[in-house]
C-alpha cells in the first residue's frame, strides 16, 4: 500500500462538504468548482490553498491537475416532485453530464500519461447518455 496521501476534486462543490469529508479523512483537497457567489467566499476562507475552477461547463479535464478522487453534487432541482419532473435533461439536471465529461475527459489524460493503462481506461470510460 502506497504511503501517498490521497487527492480530491469537486464540482459543483456547494457548501463545500465533500471538501471538509476529504480533510477529515485525510484527503488533500486540490482543486474545486462552483458558481454561486457566497459559498465561493466561504470556501476561499476555508480553504485557501485549494484551487478554484469556477463553470464546469467550461473546464476541459484534460487540463486541469489530475487527481485520485473526483465528487459532485450535481443540481437535481429537475429530478424533484415538487418541479416538472424534466430530469435529467431539464436545464439544471443534465449539468450531470459535464461531471461525467470531465471525469473522463481527467482520467483519459491521465492514462495517456502513464502510457500501458490507456486501453484499459478507453473501456473502463464508455458509457451512454
């Protein structure tokens, strides 16, 4: 077992409890998304070290740092009782697919990186929408 601390991203971060659950158990939070103005602020000053991405709509995963655990929250407000019931191809909903396109768009990166993997990776990542 590798004595390496484990990495964390997260999208569409919100509050920020994915982040506090990784510290908590030991796992460095590295990079972070989210639009909403104030819970943006909080995390700043909560945690300042860890990078702020913004719009996951215009994150590309092949760009961003690779790391070994990525957690999202996507909006659900489409999937509620109390909405249309539109899911996830209602306007907030399918935000759930650029989560998807960014974990593989990151591990793809990441398995081209270290080479032998790739066509591991290449079947591991399809998936339908």
């Amino acid at each position: 077992m590798s004595n390496e601390q484990l990495t964390l991203g997260s999208l569409f971060d919100g509050s920020g409890g994915f982040l506090l659950g990784g510290v908590l158990a030991g796992i460095k939070p590295v990079w972070k998304s989210e639009i909403e103005p104030f819970p943006i602020a909080v995390k700043n000053k909560r945690f300042p070290d860890v990078k702020h991405y913004g719009d996951v709509s215009k994150l590309n995963g092949a760009e961003i740092e690779p790391v070994d655990i990525i957690t999202f929250g996507s909006p659900c407000q489409d999937m509620s009782i109390a909405g249309k019931r539109a899911g996830l191809d209602g306007s907030r909903s399918n935000l759930f697919y650029e989560a998807i396109r960014i974990v593989k768009e990151t591990a793809e990166m990441t398995a081209q990186r270290l080479g032998g993997i790739h066509q591991c990776a290449h079947y591991a990542l399809r998936a339908k929408r």
